[in-house]
C-alpha cells in the first residue's frame, strides 16, 4: 500500500467534507436543536416547579366524610378540609358547582377504595385531588401512630451496598459506565457515518470516475483511505456534539434534564464511584474498533454490489436492523446468558457486537469469551473489508448495473493485488 | 534491445460463456504512437481494462513496463478511459490537484501545474466553479488535464476525441502531440481513421477478440489491397482486369490495384481509352478502406460517426 496515497486520500476527503456548507449545517443543528430543547426543559422546568410552589401555597377547600375512623380533624382542617354529614349533599354540591371537592372514605379504605368526587381542573391538574386524598389518610395515620422515626421510613430510605467477589470488593455498576461507553460509541458512529461510509464506496460508478482513480491509486489504499477520512469527520462531528455535553456538565441542574440514568451514572462519576475495570475496558474499546472494521466492511461490499447509494439503501437498512436487533432481546441475554439464544447473539458476526459489548460491559461474559468473539469479530472484519475491497474493483467499473452472483463469486476469487500476474 | 512499454502475450478474456478476447499479443514499443482499433464490442476497451487491472484476465499475462501494473509502482501513466467522470461536486482546481497527488506530485505543484493546464485550454476562469457545472467539453478538457498531469511516460487514451467540436478536437490532438515529443509513448483507441493515419506508428485491428492486422500502418494498407488510384476525370471508366474500382461518383473515381500493377500503367491504360484524367493521385488503401473491409458494412456508421 502507498502511504503516500492513503494520506492523500484521507486529506481529500476530510477537506471537502468540511468545506461543505451543508455538513456545518448538518452538524450544528444537532447541538443548536440539543441547546434548544435543553433551554425550553430548563424554562418550562422553572416554570412548572414555580407552578408547583404556587399550587403548594394556594388553600384547598373540600369536605370529606370518613367512615373508617382514621382522619385526624387536626390534619384534615390544616389541609383545608371540613367535615361533612351527608356524603351524597357534599357530592352533589360539587356537582352543582357550589364546592371543588369531596372525599368519601368508606370504612375500609384499603379494600373498598376511596371515593373522590372533584371539579375538573384538566387531566394533569386534576390529579391534584388524588394528591390532597392520599396527604389526607397518610397524614392522620402518621399523627395517630405518633412516631415519627417509626412513620419517616414510608417516606423513603437510602440502602448502600458493598459487593464482594473472590475475597476482593467488587466493582459494581460503576465499572460498567466505561465499558458501555464503547456501546454508545459504536451507535453514534453507525447512525452518524453509516449513510456517509454507503456514499464514499458508490461515489465513484456514481460518478463515472471509477477507471481514472483505480488506474491512479490501489482500490485499497481508496477504500481504507475513505473509511478513515470519514471516520475523522466523524470525530469532528463528535466533538461538535460534545459542546452541549460540556455546558450540561458546567451548568449546575441540566444534568437532571436528561434523565434519571445518566444523572445517576453523573453522580456516580462525581462520587469516585465509577470504579475502572481496566481489562474489560480494554475488551470494550477492541470490540468497538473490530466491529467498526466489521461494519465498514460490509458496507463497502454493499455499496460495490449496488448500482447506487439509493439501491444499497436497503440492504444498508437490514444491515442496521441486524446489528441492533440484540438490543431488544437483551434482558433475556442477560438473564440466560448460557442459553443457546444468548450464545447464537453472542457469536454471530452481526449480532455479536452489540451483544458481546452490553455482556462486556456488566460483566456477564467471561473475558476469555468475549475474546473469542473478538477473534469472530476480527476475522470477519477481515474478510469483510478484503471482499469489499475485491467487490469494489469489481462492482464500480460495473456503472449502472448490479452485481450478479456469478460476477461477486468470480470476484472473491480473484487476488487482491497485482490482477494481471 | 529495451523492454516493451506494454507487452500483451497470449491473453485471453472470458465473461461467463463469452469469450470476449482470445489469445491475444502485442506489444507497444517506447515512444511509438500505437492505434488499437476495432469495431464496438471487439475487445479493445476489455484489453486496456485488463492491462491496467481494472478486469483480472483468464489468461496471459499483460505487462506495462515489465510488470503486471500496479498504480503504486507505475506512477507514471495517463489513462483517458472511454466511461468519463469526476468528482461532480467539487471545484475543478481541487478535483486537479487531487489527482496530481496520488500520481506523486506535490500539492502546491499539483495546484500550479493544474492552472497553467487550464489557462491553455481555455478555463482559467473556470478553476474554482463545481464540475457538474461546467460542459460537457469543459469536462473533457479537464479530464484529459488530469490524464497528462505529471507527464507521464505512457498515455493510454480511449476515444480521446469524442463529443469534441473541430477546435477543441485539434487543440486536444495538438497537446497529445506534445506529449508524444516529448518522448511519451501513446495508446490510442479510435473510431477516427484520419487520426490513425496522422499519428500512429503501428496499429493492431481487433475483431471479435482476435488480432486481425497487426504493423505499421504501411504494412496494414499493403495487407488489405495494396494501392489505389484516386482520380478526378470526364467520360466514362473502361472495365479492366487489373483494377477494381471501389468508389465511383460523376467525376471521381477510386481504384484499388491488383497486386504488382503500377499507377503509371493504369493512367498509360486510362488514356488511352480515352478517359480525360484531370487529376491523378496514387497512394496506398486509406484506412478507413481497410476498417471497412475488416468489419464491413456494420462498421461503416462508426467510421462516418
């Protein structure tokens, strides 16, 4: 291979991939969209939690009948609450409009349930009288039990725990942010450079220039040259994402915007609790580059067989399909990791990248296993990219037409260099 | 004696049940100008594919400069393929340079050489505009730029001139010209037999996938009829046994001679039966007389085109 070329290569391909307006475009609207909607959670977040004070601060004015015994008065008149007679008067004055709320508490709450009959404030506001209900039973049993270190552990406790293995502390959920990080990795580039990678290995019968470049630079110096420049855009593109990452992180409270996990997995990182299990990060971030190599492979190959970018489009969309299926049958890998299902996911060369790195990552494969299927993974990488390669040479001086079986046989016999020896 | 710029022995191109050349050889000598010629589906285009590893052949070996090619190795080759394109998208300056790198040259020379190339041509103000902007022309001068870049030593060019107007046809051949003195050797596929006549050393004719013709164009003329008369006259043409005429008009004629006839017993035998000669011109079989007579009728529509 001429290093020479491949340099050339990957510089042209990163230089006019960036000069693009429309890659800019592409790329800062994804931020620009994030920043966006991370500004209107902020805003409206504010707002509902002001809303919420206001709700806490307004009185609640409602009756309520209690056949159970179990309403403390205190507690119902400090919650706005007045005792009524007549359950079907109370009701039927909330009917009329004359009263906002009624609750009926029959004499077995937990088995007959409580009846509330309430104005309509809309379908989130009007939960609000479920609320006042609940408030109104749990707080009389707390006032009549009178202990309130006994009552507190309804409200809620933490529990830490210390996991041991083989006589050392074991790492927990904490090791397996970084391992898991190589998951998430491999999803961003093939969502992010699957379309572009289809593009670069139709680009040339697309554009009828396949005889000039192949006569000028070894198919594959172009190919792996392609795969790399993209994947430098990729990593452009990466980092351009990041700057909404980083303000989240620098911004005290926009990491409890995006979710409970990662503001957890945030807080672990915080705490130190992100233990480093240095061998399986290892496996992780090999799995992620051999299934990268995998999935680069297969797509030249596809981008060779087909005459264009708009006919790989589905075999590019089965390829996906394949590769992320596991997601959805991974509580069950998880569970029987032995089972013949878990093991088919595991060492299919399709499958077994997202579902070897997921194992990876919380520790259900043995390393000598997830090695084995990195041998899998590699050595079909391997093939893969060495037929893409002669599908390439094959394929694109083909144009308009699609590669017959008989013509991709013929290919994956003939060599790789030197063809006219 | 040196090695053959290109050496073809004993090739042979299959596709499935097709055999599209059979036992093919030929070699191309450094600094000659060679025609490779035949009519459309008689193995030429699959030939040059083959020789420049784009098609792997099922037998022979095919050798550019005493090797397989290899675009690593063999840096210094021009190849001006029948099938056109570039990178649509981009600017022509950029495109330019691209290529002008992966054949070895530095950027800022690559750059420099690409916008000498076309201020000659005529597209300096063109450098900077997209290619799918630029004419159909436009588009093939900056294709032929790319295949001279760097001076190569070997130009293989396929149908050069086709879709060129008379003055960017001329242009074209005037800069191909300027390569072959400077000493490059030149592979040239072409349905334009004036062209074949001008600049070609020694041409192999192809049909269905075998050698038809092989030599120098002298040496293919004499092997398809020798000489012919061409005359401009008044009255009627005698029959004789020792020409046959192969063009007659009003008052124009071509004759093709038997063999070891002389012109000047022809012109002797024309007057004096009378025939006014108003010019008189002996010269060997054209070669598009010879191209008509390997491939027939079938082929006349592609000369005339």
């Amino acid at each position: 291979m001429n290093a020479h070329n491949i340099g050339t290569v990957i510089a042209f391909e990163v230089r006019r991939t960036l000069a693009k307006p429309s890659f800019w475009i592409a790329t800062l609207s994804v931020p620009l969209l994030m920043a966006l909607l991370f500004g209107l959670s902020f805003f409206s977040g504010a707002s509902a939690a002001q809303s919420s004070l206001e709700s806490d601060a307004e009185p609640v004015t409602f009756t309520y009948t209690d056949a159970s015994g179990i309403v403390d008065p205190s507690v119902a008149a400090g919650l706005g609450g007045t005792a009524a007679a007549d359950p079907e008067a109370a009701a039927a004055a909330v009917r009329e409009g004359r009263s906002a709320l009624h609750i009926d508490i029959p004499a077995d709450p937990v088995a007959e349930g409580v009846h509330v009959v309430g104005e309509d404030l809309g379908l989130m506001e009007s939960g609000r009288w479920t609320s006042v209900a609940r408030a109104l039973l749990t707080q009389s049993a707390v006032a009549r039990i009178d202990e309130p270190r006994l009552t507190s552990v309804l409200d809620g406790f933490t529990v830490t725990s210390e996991l041991w293995a083989g006589g050392a502390p074991a790492p927990g959920w904490g090791a397996a942010i970084a391992p898991a990080l190589f998951l998430v990795l491999l999803f961003m580039a093939v969502v992010m450079l699957g379309q572009q990678m289809l593009n670069i290995t139709v680009e040339e019968k697309e554009n009828r220039v396949t005889e000039m470049i192949l006569t000028t630079v070894h198919p594959s110096t172009l190919i792996i040259g392609k795969v790399i420049g993209v994947v430098l855009v990729g990593i452009v593109q990466g980092l351009v994402l990041l700057v909404p990452l980083l303000a989240m992180a620098l911004v005290p409270g926009l990491t409890s915007l995006v979710g409970a996990p990662a503001a957890e997995m945030a807080d672990a990182a915080a705490a130190g609790q992100a233990a480093v299990d240095l061998p399986r990060v290892l496996m992780g971030a090999a799995l992620f580059l051999a299934s990268f190599v995998l999935f680069a492979g297969i797509l030249v190959a596809i981008g060779a067989v087909m005459p264009s970018a708009k006919d790989a489009g589905s075999a590019f969309g089965s390829v996906i399909i394949a590769m992320f299926l596991p997601l959805y049958a991974l509580p069950l890998v998880l569970q029987t990791p032995e089972s013949v299902f878990s093991r088919v996911l595991t060492y299919f060369p399709l499958t077994a990248p997202v579902t070897t790195l997921t194992r990876n990552a919380v520790g259900s494969i043995e390393l000598w296993q997830a090695g084995l299927v990195l041998a899998v993974i590699v050595l079909c990488a391997v093939l893969a990219l060495s037929l893409g390669v002669r599908l390439f040479r094959e394929g694109s001086i083909a144009y308009d037409q699609r590669l017959s079986w008989k013509d991709i046989v013929r290919a994956t016999r003939s060599k790789a260099t030197n063809p006219a020896a | 004696m040196s090695t053959p710029a290109i050496e073809v022995t004993d090739f042979t191109m299959r596709f499935g049940a097709r055999t599209a050349v059979d036992h093919l050889s030929f070699d191309v000598r450094p600094g000659e100008t060679f025609g490779l010629l035949g009519a459309n589906g008689s193995g030429k285009t699959t030939t040059i594919r083959a020789l420049l590893g784009i098609y792997t052949p099922t037998a022979g070996t095919l050798h550019v400069e005493g090797r397989p090619f290899d675009p690593a190795h063999n840096s210094s080759l021009g190849y001006l393929p029948e099938e056109r394109g570039l990178y649509k998208k981009e600017k022509v300056i950029d495109v330019m340079t691209y290529f002008g790198q992966l054949k070895g040259m530095p950027r800022a020379e690559a750059a420099l050489w690409s916008t000498y190339y076309l201020e000659r041509v005529g597209l300096a103000s063109h450098a900077t505009t997209r290619l799918d902007k630029l004419s159909g022309g436009q588009q093939q001068k900056v294709q032929l730029g790319v295949t001279i870049m760097d001076n190569p030593t070997i130009l293989v060019l396929d149908e050069p001139t086709k879709g060129f107007d008379p003055v960017n046809r001329r242009l074209l051949l005037d800069i191909v010209e300027d390569q072959r003195r400077g000493g490059a050797t030149v592979v040239i596929i072409t349905h334009q037999m004036d062209e074949v006549e001008r600049l070609c050393d020694r041409v192999l004719l192809l049909k269905d996938g075998r050698a038809e013709a092989y030599g120098t164009v002298p040496e293919v003329q004499d092997a398809y009829g020798g000489r012919t008369v061409r005359l401009h006259h008044g009255g009627p043409l005698p029959t004789s046994t020792r020409w046959r005429p192969i063009t007659t008009e009003r008052s124009y004629a071509e004759l093709e001679l038997d063999a070891g006839v002389e012109p000047r017993d022809v012109l002797r035998e024309l007057v004096d039966a009378g025939v006014d000669v108003r010019s008189f011109d002996a010269s060997r079989l054209s070669m598009e007389q010879v191209f008509l007579k390997v491939y027939g009728h079938a082929a006349q529509e592609e000369v005339s085109a």
